[in-house]
C-alpha cells in the first residue's frame, strides 16, 4: 500500500491502484497537482463529506493516464484530468475519470470569490469593501481582444497536430515589465510559428475551432491557464496597489497561487469536482 507524501513513479502508482483493493485511490496528471487536491479534499471533510482518506499519486500527465485506463478497464480508481480542449462527453468517458470543467487547475484562480478573501487581507478590508472594486472584467476583456486566434490555432495544434504542448508549453505571451496586458507581438509571433509548423491558415484554425463545442466560451476558462497567469497576477498587483493593499509579500506567480490555494473552494466548479472524485460509484 502507497502513502502519501513519498515520491512514486507513475508505474508504482498504477501497480499499487491495481494490487490494493481495498484502497481508495485518486490519480492526477502532475507531482504539482498532489499537493492542490490533498488540501482540497481535506477541506471538503470541513462542509460535512464523510469519505475514506484517499491516497493520491501522480500518473504521469493525461496520454499515460488515459492508456492504463483503457489497459486496465476494471482497476477501482477515480482520475482527475485537466479538461484541456477535450470535450468530456465525447473525449473523457470512462466513469472513473472526474475531467475539471476548465482547461487545466490554474483557470480555477480567476475567480472574484476565489480572490476575494486574500485581497481582504492584503487591505485590511472586509470582503464586502474589496468586492466593490476587485473585478477581472478589465482583464478578461483583455484576453478576449487579444487571443481570439490564438486560442484557434492553440486548439487545431492539440487536436489535430499533436497533443503534447511541446509547440508553446508555457511561452511568455504577456507584455514586458510590470504591464499586465497581453503582448500582441508576441501572439502574432507564437501564432505564426505554430501555424507555419503545422503548414495550415489561421482561418482554417478559426473555422476548425468556431465549430467545436468551445465556441463562445469565456477565454478564462477554455485558455490555457498557464499561459496567462502571469497576466493575471501582474493585474492583480495593480490594483492592489491602486485600492491601498499592499502586494509585496507575494513575489511571483506561483507564490499568489500558493495562497489562493486553500480559497479554491470559493470557486463553485472546484466544489463540484471534489464531490463527484469522492461520490460513491
């Protein structure tokens, strides 16, 4: 029987769901993504869930984890998958798999109720001050004007060309110093590269992606995640400043995310998630 906290391979976590019957085990795609989950479902005890501790472990990101799945039909496990631009109800139907409902973890942050108790702190205000002028709209409105082709592009490369992210992984799309806003020079530059690999149009990427089932969704919640989170945060640090908080004590991107980690619950989505990984089969 694994436990949590030690460092297993992938293959040692598939083994030990497959030999332990009696366990109850969750997979997630990343090491990074253990430590998010294990505090969330701790939390999710404190609203009253009653459920055996689970024991969760790193399979390796989603094509690994989806082969063993298919491999190993009949292992007794629930798997948490980053939506990514699949669609769940065509890409992700084995019952065992709880896919988030947004691209990956990350987009769970860019949430008001999600910012909303930190930013109390950071001010010395209530929630209630803080929400009369925390909002994203500035910021997702942003995304919208400036990554409408590129989230195009970015979906025809992961569905037709190559799953892996190998072309952009987290490539810095955002403007150079403390601004906040996304940088069209450096869009244009990602989406002429990608499109060059693959050898199609930006309007074949568009007409490809304006008939999926991702069309009309917000950009914070079908964008990769990762590459916007530094906007997101350098937004934040702005209007912290400007409404009198004081920013300092969170240094980077992932330190801001550290934080709102156990305010995820916040997010009504993450809540869902969390039950349906727990839920009886």
């Amino acid at each position: 029987m694994m436990s949590n906290g030690l460092n297993y391979t992938s293959a040692d976590v598939f083994k030990a769901a497959e030999m332990d019957t009696n366990g109850f085990y969750i997979v997630v795609e990343g090491d990074c993504d253990k430590p998010i989950f294990s505090e969330l479902l701790s939390q999710l005890k404190d609203y009253g869930f009653q459920f055996d501790k689970p024991i969760i472990g790193s399979g390796g990101g989603k094509p690994n984890i989806l082969c063993w799945l298919q491999e190993k039909p009949n292992v007794s496990v629930k798997v948490v998958l980053d939506r990514d631009f699949d669609d769940p109800n065509i890409d992700l139907l084995d019952k065992r798999i709880v896919p988030l409902e947004v691209y990956s973890i990350e987009n769970y942050y860019f949430s008001v109720d999600v910012l909303a108790p930190l930013f109390a702190s950071l001010s010395n205000s209530t929630i209630d001050e803080v929400s009369q002028w925390l909002s994203l709209d500035e910021l997702t409105k942003n995304w919208e004007e400036e990554l409408s082709e590129l989230i195009a592009v970015l979906f025809y490369y992961q569905k037709n060309y190559m799953q892996e992210k190998k072309g952009w992984g987290e490539t810095d799309i955002v403007q150079n110093r403390d601004n906040w806003g996304i940088c069209s020079n450096k869009v244009n530059k990602l989406t002429m590269q990608l499109t060059s690999e693959m050898g199609v149009t930006i309007q074949r990427c568009l007409t490809y992606f304006n008939q999926s089932h991702l069309k009309g969704e917000c950009l914070s919640i079908c964008f990769p995640g990762k590459l916007i989170k530094k906007s997101f945060f350098r937004y934040l640090k702005f209007h912290c400043s400007q409404n009198g908080g004081d920013f300092s004590s969170l240094t980077n991107v992932d330190h801001l995310m550290q934080s709102l980690t156990s305010r995820l619950m916040k997010n009504c989505g993450v809540k869902s998630v969390l039950e349906n990984l727990t839920a009886t089969p």
